[in-house]
C-alpha cells in the first residue's frame, strides 16, 4: 500500500513538471516566432527550479 502511495505521488510530480514544461514551451515558442521580450528573465517567471 505504502509503494501504492508513492507511485501516485511520483505520477502526479511528473504531470505537474510536463504541464511547467509545456507553458515554458509554449512561450519560448512565442518569443521565437518574433514576440519582443522586454526582459529575457520574464521566461523563468512561474518555472520554479526543482
């Protein structure tokens, strides 16, 4: 039960950092298709190292 317990935390971990890593994605690729940044440290607002 405890292993149970520890796969589903692990699973959950791993969505949360695929949805961080697709919003980061996401505005990269806005900031490539030619959208100005007026800070380039604007791109790790909400992306908290793990």
């Amino acid at each position: 039960m405890n292993g149970d317990g520890r796969a589903s935390a692990v699973l959950a971990l791993c969505c949360v950092l695929v949805a961080c890593e697709d919003a980061a994605r996401q505005e990269l690729d806005a900031v490539g298709s030619g959208e100005e940044h007026p800070d380039g440290q604007d791109l790790l607002v909400g992306v908290s190292p793990v």
